[in-house]
C-alpha cells in the first residue's frame, strides 16, 4: 500500500514545517511542505492528500492575535476545500500556532455532534498566557481514554515542551465546556506529574507552570466532534525521539522500549502521528 | 482618504485577564518597587483608507478584535465609554509610533484588512497602531510625564498622556495617524573637495562621513586624476569633484565598520616593560588569517573562511555547517527593542547570505550590561541598565522566535562601564546541502556579467540611514534616530522560506545580505566578483517616496537580500517571489567594465572604479605601548571572614549577576524548534540547572550532532587583555569539551568589541588601548594554533564609548569567543547536574594562584572588604597539553564513560560544584585538598583555565581513571542524597551550605518578570 500524503502547511510564519514533516515521514506517511498560496491559488488541490497538518509558528508574526490572520485566509480562500477534506472523513492536526489557527477558523471545537461538519464559526480563543511571558518549558500531558480524537488513541501521558505566549485556551460559558467535555472532545490537558497516570486530569486550574498558561479547565487540546481534526498547543512532534527529552542525559527519558523506526531511542511524541498514517491506512 | 480609528480591549469578566496591563503592572514593581491596583490596556489602530467606516465596523470582529475574548469599538475612545470603563483612571497614556517608524502590527493589521476588502483601491491605504493603558491606584506622587518616559522611547515613539485632573475632565489621550511630512528629492549634488584640510575635517564631521583626514585627502586627489576625469566627463557625471552619492558610497565602504580598518592598519608596538619594538602590518592578517590559513592546509574540512558572510566547514558527506556572529551595541543603546531585534534577524541575513544560501539553525545571544541594580548617576541621553536588558532581550526574543530559530546558547554579562555602551552580541548557525541538485557546491557563488542583481525582501526608506558610518563614531548625546530601525521578522521569514526554494532550485547564482552600508556595499561587494556592476537607483522600490538617490544607496532598511539570477531564470525567480509574496525588484545588472557605476534613471549618480572604491583606502598607522597595569592587590589574608566563613560567600557570589541564573530570561526565548535540541540552555531535574553548550542534532531521525558554545572573560583586561582571550577561547573550547565535542573538528569565532584604541584628544589613553588589542590578538593566534582551532569568521567593533573628556565611559575590552564543531553522536553527551548519589567527583585540571580580577575579588572589593582586584590573572601557559586533556575527556564522554561534567569558571571551584548540586537537587561531600599548589582562597574560588568538575558512576571510576592517565586528575568526593553541599581542606570544612538556600539565592537576583500575580 503506497503511504498516505500528508500536506504540511508552511508559508507566512510559519515555522515547525520541516520537523512536522519529518515525523510523518518516520511512520511510514510521505508528507510535503506546502505553501498555503499553492492552495489558495489552485497549482494544488487539497483533495490530493489524507492528512492535512498545520504546524507552529508565527504566522503573520501572531499580530492581531496568534493564528487570526492565517485563520481569516484559510476561512475565506479554503472553506470549500477545508469543508471537502472533513466530509472525506480526513484527518487534520495543528499544533501550537496551527491550533490557533484551527480555533480562529472556527474548525476546532467546530459544530456540535449531531451536525459535525465544519461550519467556519469561531467558539473558543487561545489567548495570553496568565503570565505575560512567551515562555518554552516542559510540561506533562494526560489525554482523555474515550475521546473519539484518532489522532490520540492509545496515548495516556506524554511529556512535551510548551513554547507559545498565547496558549489559554476560553470559551465564553461553562456549559460550553460542558457540552465538549460530554463529547470527549476536551482531548488533552496540562497535569501535575506527581499525580498518578490515569488519574491527573482536573477541572480546578492548576498552579503555574504545571499548567503554562492557565487555560481554563487546564486544556492543552481539544478535538472536533468528528474525532478527525485535532488540536493541541504542546509539541508532540518536538519529542519524536528521546535524545529530544530532557532527561535524556540522565537515562530516564520516558518513551518505548523498542520501535521500528528509531529502535529503543522513539520519543513519547511519535505515536500521535502513527495514530493518523494508521488510521488512512485502515480506512481505504 | 479618511482614516478610521479602531478599538479593541479584553473583556472584563470570570476568568479573563487583561495581559497586557497585569505586565505592565509587574514591570512597574519589578523595576521602580511600585505597587499600581490595576492597569488596563487598548489596542488602537488608525486606518488610512477609501472603505467607508461603517464598511469596518462591520468587519471589526473579523479582523481587529477576536469576538470571544475582545470588545471593539469603531471612530470612539474606549475611555469615553462608562460601559466598559465604569471608573475613572488616575492616567491614561497612549503610545503610538513617530511617522516612518516601522510598525510591524500595523503591517500585519493592513495585510489582513486586503484579505477583508480585496476590491477596493488600496494603493496608498495603510494602517497605524498604538495602545492606551490607563492606570487605576496609582501611587502619590507618580507623575504621567514620568510614567510614560519610562513606558516610551521618545526616538521612535510619540506619547499622549491624561493625567489625574484630565481624565476627572474627560480629556482622553486621542493619537493622531502619524503622517510623514512630504520629502522632496534632491538631485545629487556636486561636492567640492578643493577645500582646505580643516574644511575637509569639518566636511566629514558634520556629514557623518567617518573619514579622517588622510582619507579624506585621498579622495580628494582621486578627483584630480586627469585620466579619471575624462572617463567621467565621457558617462556624464560631473568630472573634477565627487557627488554626494560618490561620497556617502565611500564613506560607507570605507568605514571602520565595513573595512576594519584598526585590524588592517601597521601597527608600531612598543613594549615599556619588556623593551620589544617593533612593527605589525595588519593585525588580522598577522594573528587571525595567517594561523587559519596554515590550519586549512593540515585539515579536508574547512571549506570556506573568512570571505563570505560566514565561515563553513563540512559537517559530513551530504551537508555543511556555518556560523556568523554580529554585534548590535550602538543601535542597542539608542533604542534597545529595535537595535537588538536588527541585530538578530541582521545576522541571520549574514547566513541567508553565505554561499549560495544556507538555512539558519540555531542562533545564540550574548549580553554585555551595567549592573540591573545600579543606583548610581546615569550620564544623558543613556537608558537604566534595567531598561536595557528588559529592550534587547524582548528584541531578540522576538526576532529569533518569530524567525523559527532557535536559540541555543548564550551569555549575560554585567560591569559598570557597559552602561556607556551595552554589548549586543547575536550569532546564528547555518546548515547547507554540500551539493545543490543542480551538482554546484553550495559554498561557492557563481556570478557572472549579465546577471541581474535583485533587490529582495523589505523596501528601502528612511530608516538606517548612516548606520555603519555612527557605528565607527562614539556614542553622544545628539546621535540621530535614522541609524535606527525595527526589524520585521515575518518580512525576513517570508523572504528566507522563498530564497531556499530558490537556492534549491538553482536560481541564485550570488547571493548577499543588505546589512552595514546598504546596497551600496552588498551590490559593491558582490561586484568585486564580475569587476563591475550598474545600479539604477530608480527602479528601488521605497517606503515613501522623496528619498534622494545617496539616501538609496546607503539605507540600512532591513529584510533584504541582494540576489543575483542568471537572464534565463528570471521567469523562474519572478514567480516563486509572487507565490510567497515576497517583493522581488531587478535593480542591477553585473559587468565586467571594472566600474561601479550608479544611475538614477538615465543619469549617472556615482561612477568609481571596482579597486578604488575597494582598495583605495589608505592603511592607518598607529602607536601602541603597552606597560602593565598594577591596580592594587587582592589579598585574602586580609578579609574577616564572618562566622560563617565560605559558606556565607557562597550565597553572596550565587547572587552575583554574573553567576546567578538567567533562567527566566532564557526561558523566554524558543530553544527547541526545529526539534533538534538535545541539550538545552538548562538541564537537570528540575531543568533549571546551568548548561555548559548547546548541543543540536539538526538531521531528523539521526543522532549526529553539533556542539554550540562561548567564551567571554571581559574583566581579565583590567589585568591583561592577552589572558582575556585566552581566557575566553579556553572557556568556549571547554564548554564544548563539556558537550562531548570531536575536538579535532572544531571552529571559532572572534568577535572583538573594543573602545576607541586610536590616540587623538578625545582618547589620550589610545596607545594603551591599541597595545590591549595587540596583546589580544597574539593570545589568539598562540592558544588557536595550540589547540588546532580555525578562526573562520570574526566581526570587530572599535568604537564602545560614551561622550568624551571627564564624562567618557569605555567599555573593557571585551572578545567573544564562540565555538562550534562535530558532536558524534548526541545520546552521548554529559550535562552539569550531579546525577546520582554515589557518583564520584573528580576535578581535572589544576588551582593555581591566580586571583587577579576574579569574581570573588570584584565582589569583595566592590563592598569594600578587599582592598583591590590585582594579583596574578589566569594563564594558559601550556596549551597543547590541555589539547590532550580535552581530547581524553571529551572522547571519554563520547564513550558513554562520563555522563556529568562542568567547566570551572566564575567563582572557581565552589560555584561550579554549587551549581551542580543545584542541577540534580542532591548533595556533595567535596575536599579540594590536593587540587593544586596554591593557598585555599585559590583553590576554592579561583578561576585557573583547564578545569573541569565531572561525575563517574561507582561502576565506571577504574575505567575513567585508567582512560584519563597522565592527565591532571583529582577526586574530588562524591555525590550524596543529603541536602547539603560540603566542601572541606582536608579535615577543616570550610562550605557547609543547604541546597534550598544556594537554590534561592542563584535564581532570585535576576528574576525580574514581576511573578505571575
């Protein structure tokens, strides 16, 4: 079977294009950098490719608010392809400066259950961090075992950095929150590491830095009610091996024991991008 | 056109916060102790167009304000609204750009707005921003003029204040659009030269030419040449007198900025001390390229030195690496935001630009300040040192972070005297294909007559004007505020995304960037190549238009490349610019005619030989006579040590500036995209422990590596500026020794920032400076030779001073030294956190008694407990053995057998293993005695070159010791899971100190974010 195409956004600002791609490429997808002006213009088709990544950056030097005018460009020179892509049941992941995007789109956390497809209207933010500072820290991350997000199957804690100055994540009413977290869709969150696997999440804001940013809820991502198009404001793909990991110089960086991509050395990140060449495979 | 004012401010309510506010709230505790309820903030901008206001109002929330978080109000003041500002503010200040000032939301907020309203005619359309914050519970006594000096910079910025009485009144601060006056060209002027030679001085004084009068005399016989005259007469340009264009053209490529001039001059140095008398023709070539040059014939892996924009070694079969370091000090200084930012995304151009194109990788910053404590007197014009630090590292953070590079290694250094004058020093790594697809070698440019030289990026304007000629003069009160500018880095990311797809599709055939000097030098220096170019200075797209055709020439604008494209890919080139909308302008051609020759239209502006212009400058000739300092001698037997002895310095010298961590400065800057960063600025257990390098593994999915690191010893000088660079080589060579580095493919950098060595009246004490730089530079080339280390590229800044006369300020002299090389394989590599308890600790390496202008004599004769910081300074008297040490720990590392080392610098021997502790929140049991024949003050705190501190699990210690025999080492202890640090002479303990309190007392001194409160 010819691996699935991924089609990694870059152009503007953007700026993790080249490891986002690469990770891709370790587990078995054949991804290419894109410029979004190649979609925007027709020389190429969204429809082309099975999973579509909007990596991080600063598109637009985040002026405006971070991934607003990315977001304002794909919501008006995209929509029918971005609508066209979901509706293929294709999966779509942005990370950091692509979740802000995603957000200002209105792709994430999108429409409710009953009518999933994308709609383009804005219900969430991704704002300054409570502390003012743009800050690249560590930070640990427990994921939701029922969301329907593919991307995240499987994976209960990771560590990942943060690099972001605008990573609280709002929504206007608590029953939006609600409505998501009884979706599943409030994917992953910031956790304290002390506290057990399986059981860190929490709706009470953990102090700074557990969680960076005090987003409410302590939310590092969220999915879509389809499960397809994933958002998250950590690094994933900033893990993809463990000599990326802090502790790796002190042997007690955390990951698989054996891979076959990277051996005994495969970071925690990797899986998230294995979870969605699997799932194109699995679905043709 | 009309222009329609916008407003956007946070929402009030249950978990929103207004950011921008609470930070300007902590800043104001954490720099001036002021306590300030609340502060709350407006994002205004002022748009300039043909769409009808009630057309924006409409559209406000889909570009200006974000609807969940923001509120937005279209032609009004948020203040005048009592819904959303129910109590009345103690001040309000709005703050705003001067006209013609780079306003990068503003640009932004413009693109945005085409993306809104595509039809409409938006030719001259463009938006201008500002923020108003207003103050509630302002503390007695805080006037708004005071407030917002200190919230502006008076050179770029405008303030609008309300104070108390104002805001009761409603008179709110309302900015206005910031309309530049209309300019109006200047056709080039003759400049008549046939003056006297005071006339000719005062010539160059008032026009900032930067030309002595040898120079000056030089050009002006240049113009008598009957055989030039002719040659002029015959293209139409005025043929006994140069133009304004021709002489600000020249005073740019001649300027000690872009020509060194100090480091090519013949140097007569005596030596009071020794007798020696004697000549140096030109100190670069005698000290830096002649030893690299020799070096290049024993190594296959030095590729390109010293003239492209940076140095390149091969890396391995497929790719090179590059790197280029920069300094920023004088625009810093003026404004530090801007002249910081410049500096970093300048040096990126210089990587952009080496070769063919390389990609940068990784950047690295290092600070040189006044204390952020100081109380003393600031002499005019100069910001607070806290002011300074808090403006240069918000420019670079946001220019490295913006740009996708991450920042991997760097340092901040603090002395009294660099409040005259702040170093800003930035420097990035590059990575390129060794072969491009279509087989050139990347590291080589192919130009060619007929190919046409693109100007690429950002537009030419105002701005940067004079920028290398005011860096060759000394800081005053009336420097002017065109030498500065505001970078845009999303301008340069744009540009740089494109250029690679160019360069990879084998577009470029020359590339350089537009840094010192404008198009003036970028074009001039690539037409060295082909020996001739044509410029036509009218087709250069401009910010405003009115700009005169020498302004063109010589403007600084930054984000642009000079790219030259041969005619057949022209097509090519064009369209990849339209797709990453990158602007894209032919505006040369080259020839071979051996002439720069410059037109403005049909007119010919300039018109000067190829090797006038470049060789025409005369060689300086300059005294120099060292003798040496004898400041008086630090003593320890002269200290009373209170009860707590040691243990009491040691908390003293953690919360040194010098020493203390710079995390929360650090923190702020991305060090891991690109995610190739595997040893980070900070390490440890809790990953705030200090890093000795950065060390990257750039090729996805392959754990080969580099190694990235410096040196810097700025207060040795006050001893002998030879030992400060040794010093600084020999800190930068451990650091990467620390990493693992391959120690026998390794590169360095110098980067020399020195203060006014030429003696005249205004620097009587030049003969000394010069003999500083002279004694500097034969270190250099004695500790580079020994340890096998090319110096492939290097940058000198010559003129750090403040004013003149009684109120001169002159920074020490100060070298950077950076270090980049191969690192095998980064799964192997070691970081300075103590590990495990049971590990032992060994030093490597000796204490000698070498006290002279270390850490603890400042801080002891700086609170008045030591009489003086004199003494014998450290020395490198043997360098090629260190060599063998460095090679045996480094390859000890590589083996897996060494998983913890630090490199023993400030503060010797107790900070480093302090800082140890700190790193893996464990204790030591350490006893120095045995670790070199000196006196315990020495062996304790003293910083002798060649030291390590490293820790061998139990299991390793036969092998370690076995693969380090006939090396200088020294068990030290051992790591323990107590929580204390304990470091005994034998049986008298002299440090008993907890880890919590070493702790607190590293990491406070520098965090100055105001918390999170």
């Amino acid at each position: 079977m010819s691996a699935p195409k991924v089609a990694v956004l870059f152009g503007f600002g953007i700026n993790c294009d080249h490891e986002t791609a690469a990770v891709f490429n370790l587990v078995g997808g054949d991804s290419e950098r894109i410029h979004v002006n190649h979609f925007v213009s027709g020389n190429r088709s969204l429809e082309d490719f099975e999973i579509l990544a909007v990596p991080g950056g600063f598109s637009f030097g985040d002026h405006l608010g971070s991934g607003r005018l990315m977001g304002n460009r794909m919501r008006f020179a995209l929509r029918e392809q971005l609508h066209a892509f979901v509706a293929a049941g294709k999966p779509i992941i942005g990370i950091c400066n692509g979740f802000q995007v995603l957000v200002k789109t209105g792709l994430l956390p999108g429409p409710g259950a009953d009518g999933p497809l994308p709609d383009f209207v804005q219900r969430a933010s991704l704002t300054l961090n409570d502390s003012g500072r743009y800050e690249d820290r560590w930070v640990t991350l427990e994921f939701d075992d029922q969301s329907p997000c593919i991307w995240t199957k499987g994976i209960q804690r990771i560590d990942c950095p943060v690099r972001h100055g605008e990573g609280k994540f709002v929504m206007p009413s608590t029953t939006d929150f609600d409505a998501l977290a009884a979706n599943h869709q409030l994917t992953v969150r910031y956790v304290d590491p002390k506290s057990p696997i399986g059981e860190g999440i929490s709706d009470q804001p953990l102090p700074f830095p557990l969680s960076p940013n005090g987003s409410m809820r302590n939310i590092a991502g969220i999915c879509d009610a389809t499960g397809l198009v994933f958002g998250l404001m950590p690094h994933p793909e900033a893990v993809y091996a463990k000599w990326l990991h802090p502790d790796h110089t002190r042997n007690t960086a955390p990951g698989p024991l054996t891979s076959d991509t990277l051996g005994e050395w495969e970071g925690e990140g990797l899986q998230m991008f294995r979870n969605a060449v699997q799932y194109v495979l699995s679905k043709r | 056109m009309a222009v329609t004012r916008v407003e956007v401010t946070p929402k009030q309510g249950e978990g929103m916060r207004d950011v921008r506010g609470d930070v300007i709230r902590r800043q104001l505790k954490a720099d001036h102790n002021l306590d300030v309820s609340n502060v709350r903030s407006i994002n205004g901008f002022l748009i300039k167009s043909n769409v009808e206001k009630s057309a924006i109002d409409d559209r406000a929330n889909d570009l200006f304000a974000d609807p969940i978080i923001e509120d937005v109000l279209t032609d009004s003041l948020f203040l005048t609204s009592s819904e959303h500002f129910p109590l009345t503010p103690d001040a309000a200040i709005t703050i705003g750009f001067k006209p013609g000032v780079t306003d990068n939301p503003g640009s932004a907020a413009y693109d945005g707005f085409q993306t809104l309203f595509p039809q409409t005619d938006l030719v001259d359309a463009s938006i201008s921003t500002y923020h108003t914050y207003a103050f509630f519970g302002l503390p007695d006594g805080v006037t708004c003029e005071w407030l917002a000096a200190t919230l502006h910079n008076s050179l770029i910025q405008r303030a609008v204040v309300a104070d108390s009485a104002a805001c009761s009144n409603g008179q709110w601060p309302a900015i206005d659009y910031p309309e530049k006056p209309p300019q109006t060209l200047t056709p080039p002027k003759r400049v008549d030269l046939e003056i006297p030679d005071e006339a000719l001085e005062n010539l160059s004084e008032t026009g900032l030419l930067a030309l002595n009068l040898e120079e000056m005399q030089t050009i002006q016989a240049h113009y008598r040449d009957t055989t030039i005259q002719q040659s002029r007469a015959a293209v139409g340009i005025v043929p006994d007198a140069p133009t304004d264009v021709e002489l600000e053209c020249l005073a740019q490529t001649w300027s000690e900025h872009c020509k060194h001039k100090i480091f090519a001059s013949k140097i007569h140095h005596v030596d009071v001390d020794t007798g020696e008398d004697t000549y140096i023709d030109s100190i670069f070539k005698t000290h830096i390229m002649k030893p690299t040059h020799d070096l290049q014939k024993e190594v296959d892996w030095l590729l390109s030195v010293f003239h492209d924009n940076s140095g390149v070694i091969a890396w391995d079969e497929n790719w090179s690496v590059c790197m280029k370091a920069e300094t920023h000090n004088s625009p810093s200084a003026l404004d530090p935001y801007g002249g910081a930012m410049t500096g970093i995304v300048g040096v990126n151009r210089d990587i952009l630009g080496t070769g063919l194109g390389a990609r940068p990788i990784a950047n690295t910053d290092v600070f040189c300040f006044g204390p952020p404590d100081w109380d003393g007197e600031l002499p005019d014009n100069l910001f607070h040192p806290s002011r300074v630090f808090r403006g240069v590292h918000a420019g670079v953070r946001v220019g490295g972070n913006e740009s996708g590079i991450p920042t991997v290694n760097g340092a901040i250094v603090f002395d009294n005297r660099y409040i005259g004058k702040p170093l800003v020093y930035c420097g990035t790594v590059g990575i390129m294909p060794r072969k491009l697809p279509d087989g050139r070698e990347s590291h080589i440019k192919t130009p060619s007559p007929g190919d046409i030289v693109y100007m690429v990026g950002g537009r030419v304007g105002y701005d940067g004007i004079h920028g290398a000629t005011f860096s060759s003069l000394e800081l005053t009160e009336e420097s002017p505020s065109s030498a500065v500018q505001i970078g845009d880095p999303i301008t340069q990311k744009k540009m740089l995304d494109m250029v690679l797809e160019a360069r990879d599709a084998g577009l470029i055939s020359c590339i350089t960037d537009n840094g010192a000097g404008g198009l003036s030098s970028s074009i001039g220096e690539m037409a060295e190549y082909t020996n001739g170019c044509e410029i036509d200075l009218a087709k250069v797209p401009l910010k405003q238009p009115g700009l005169s055709a020498w302004e063109i020439l010589v403007s600084e604008s930054q984000e642009r490349m000079t790219i030259a494209v041969r005619p057949e890919h022209r097509e090519a080139f064009d369209a990849m610019a339209q797709l990453h909308e990158v602007e894209a302008t032919p505006v040369a051609t080259f020839t071979n005619s051996g002439m720069f020759h410059v037109k403005y239209g049909e007119d010919t502006v300039a018109y000067l030989s190829i090797e006038f212009l470049h060789d025409g400058v005369p060689q300086l000739q300059l005294e120099s006579e060292w003798s040496t300092p004898t400041p008086e001698k630090f003593d320890p037997a002269t200290i009373q040590l209170d009860k707590d002895g040691h243990s009491d310095l040691l908390l003293r010298m953690l919360a040194r500036p010098n020493i203390a961590s710079k995390e929360s400065w650090v923190r702020q800057y991305d060090h891991e995209v690109i995610a190739q960063t595997a040893v980070k600025p900070f390490v440890g257990v809790h990953r705030d422990g200090p890093g000795d390098a950065g060390v990257i593994a750039p090729l996805h999915g392959d754990p080969h590596g580099l190694v990235i690191s410096c040196g810097i010893a700025p207060r040795y000088s006050d001893l002998d500026a030879g030992a400060m660079a040794a010093a600084s080589i020999d800190e930068a060579v451990r650091n990467a020794v620390c990493a693992g580095i391959n120690v026998d493919k390794m590169a360095g950098l110098d980067n020399f920032c020195w203060p006014d060595s030429i003696e005249s009246v205004k620097t009587p004490d030049g003969k000394f400076k010069l003999a500083q730089l002279v004694r500097a530079n034969r270190e250099l080339e004695r500790v580079c030779r020994a340890y096998k280390l090319p110096c492939v590229s290097g940058k000198d800044s010559m003129k750090n001073d403040y004013g003149t006369g009684e109120k001169k300020i002159s920074i020490p002299p100060t070298l950077l030294y950076s270090v980049f090389g191969d690192q095998p394989d980064v799964r192997f590599t070691a970081t300075s956190d103590f590990k495990n308890r049971g590990d032992k600790i060994y030093l490597i390496g000796q204490s000698k008694e070498e006290l002279g202008a270390s850490e603890i004599s400042f801080m002891l004769h700086e609170s008045g407990e030591a009489a003086g910081i004199g003494g014998q300074v450290p020395l490198l008297p043997d360098p090629e053995t260190n060599l063998t040490t460095y090679r045996a720990l480094s390859t000890a590392i590589q083996a897996g057998l060494v998983r913890t080392a630090h490199d023993c610098s400030e503060g010797g021997v107790a900070v480093a293993a302090a800082e140890m502790c700190i790193g893996g929140r464990v204790g030591a049991e350490i006893d120095i005695d045995g670790t070199g024949p000196s006196g315990v003050w020495s062996r304790l705190w003293g910083e002798s070159l060649g030291r390590f501190i490293v820790g061998v699990q139990p299991e390793d210690e036969a092998d370690f010791v076995e693969w380090m025999s006939g090396h200088s080492i020294t068990l030290l202890g051992e790591v323990t899971d107590t929580d204390k640090m304990v470091i005994s002479d034998g049986y008298e303990v002299l440090i008993e100190a907890e880890i919590d309190s070493m702790v607190e007392s590293w990491q406070n001194t520098l965090d100055m974010t105001g918390g999170v409160a």
